[in-house]
C-alpha cells in the first residue's frame, strides 16, 4: 500500500488565497479516483524553504490518498496540473510504502 501526500499553497504568490472550491474540487477528484481521501484544510500547517539565502513560507493544505499500486507518471502528470492550476513553479507531491494494521 502506498501513502501519497500533495502540499499545496493556501494562497498565491502575492498573498491572495485560492478559492475554497479549488480544494474541494480536487477533494472530489481524489476521492471518486481513490475511493477515500484526507483533507486537512482547517488548520493549515506552514512549509518554510530556503530560496537564494532568503526564508520563505506559505501556510499548506495537505491530501493523502492511499493506494495499492503506484503510477509515477500518473502522478508527475497530476503534479504539473496542479501546478498550473496553483501557478506554482513546484507543487510537492511525496509518497511512502505502508503497511496497514
């Protein structure tokens, strides 16, 4: 089983948030593709990096999908989608073998 994780940008690179059905569109997407998705959107985590010697941050929303088999091209397709749709130069998309209990 695989545990797949999207971080994605609460707002946008001038500070204006996303509209709320962005999220839930892609909420829907992953739950009709995945049969089940986790959405925390409520209490949005914060992502810092580093770019040129300069701190920067966003506040992220987190998806996680669980699947049984893993289709990177599938996924790398996904990933430049949203980054299109977010206007983002790297949206993160990571993902982990699990066992579940």
């Amino acid at each position: 089983m695989y545990l797949i994780q999207i971080l994605l940008p609460r707002s946008d690179n001038q500070g204006q948030p996303y509209p709320r059905r962005d999220f839930d569109r892609l909420k829907e997407e992953l739950a009709a593709r995945f049969d089940g998705v986790t959405a925390y959107l409520q209490a949005p985590a914060e992502g810092l990096w580093k770019d040129r010697g300069k701190t920067d941050s966003d506040d992220i929303v987190i998806f996680e999908v669980m699947t049984p088999s893993m289709d990177v091209s599938d996924w790398r397709r996904r990933q430049g989608d949203l980054e299109h749709l977010f206007r983002q130069e790297n949206i993160v998309v990571r993902y982990w073998t699990i066992t579940l209990l």
